[in-house]
C-alpha cells in the first residue's frame, strides 16, 4: 500500500517536472521566435534606411563632388547598425538562458519537496508499516538535466532507512 502511495506521488511528481519543463521549452519557443522577428524587422528597416541615404549622399556626391566622405558615413553608420544588432542578439540570448535555467531548478525543487512530504506523511500514517518497507529497496529517481547538469533525488530512501534504523 505504502509502496502503490510512493509510486503515484513519483509518477505525480515526474508529470509535473515534465510538464514545467515543456512549458519552459514553449515559452523559450516562443521568445526566440519574437525575437528573430524582430531582427528581421530591425534589419529591414536598416536596410531601407540605408538605401534612402545611399541615395541621397549619392545625389550629394555627384553634386558636390565629396565622394570620400560620403563613403566614410555610410560605412559608419553600417557598422554602428551591425554593432547594435549583435548587442541586442546577445542580450536576449543571455536572457534566455537565465530563464531556463531558474524555470529548471524551481521544477527540481518542487520535486524534492513532493518526496520529502511523501516520507513525512509516510512516517506520521503508518509507522509499523515503515519498518517492512525498510526491508524492500525504495529508489525514487528524478532525473532533470538541465546544462550537462543532472540530479538525482533519492532522499525517500535515506529518510526510509533512517527511520527504520531509529524505529530499533
């Protein structure tokens, strides 16, 4: 009975991290996406801007004559717009990364809450029965990686076999 109790709050508890997990993935989806749009946006609009003022300092050059200089302008302004551009880029990358990895340790430490109440509760309803459950191995394992990171919860069977120890 004990055993069936530590198996559904497991499955639970892995359905939740999967599903907190998943809604991480979507969202990070969904910011990329916002944000590749509006590069796109940003880029075209540099680039329509770019093209008026080619066509203007072109008009310019040919009647003044001042083609160094107009030359120099427009790369300047190329390069501060490239500059921006990849500062913006990398700003949100950064934060992408930042909200996965708080999204992925929220879900972990809710996990180890759920197994740790499990056990309490386990000890409070039915002390006898903690002893013979002492006997068979209990692992509950919950695996989230996250960055080459991966953490094993496996605090039901300490806390098992702890109280069985102390039950003696």
């Amino acid at each position: 009975m004990i055993l069936q109790a530590v198996e559904l709050v497991v499955v639970v508890v892995v359905v939740v991290v999967v599903v907190v997990v998943v809604v991480v993935v979507v969202v990070v989806v969904v910011v990329v996406v916002v944000v590749v749009v509006v590069i796109v946006v940003v880029v075209v609009v540099v680039v329509v801007v770019v093209e008026v003022v080619v066509v203007v300092v072109v008009e310019v050059v040919v009647a003044a004559a001042a083609t160094v200089v107009v030359v120099v302008v427009v790369v300047v302004v190329v390069v501060v717009v490239v500059v921006v551009v990849v500062v913006v880029v990398v700003v949100v990358v950064v934060a992408v990364a930042v909200a996965v990895e708080a999204a992925a340790t929220a879900a972990i430490a809710v996990a180890v809450v759920v197994v740790v109440e499990v056990v309490v509760s386990i000890k409070a309803e039915a002390p006898a029965a903690v002893a013979a459950a002492a006997e068979e191995v209990i692992v509950v394992e919950i695996v989230v990686v996250v960055k080459v990171k991966v953490i094993i919860v496996a605090v039901a069977v300490e806390v098992v076999l702890l109280l069985s120890q102390y039950k003696q």
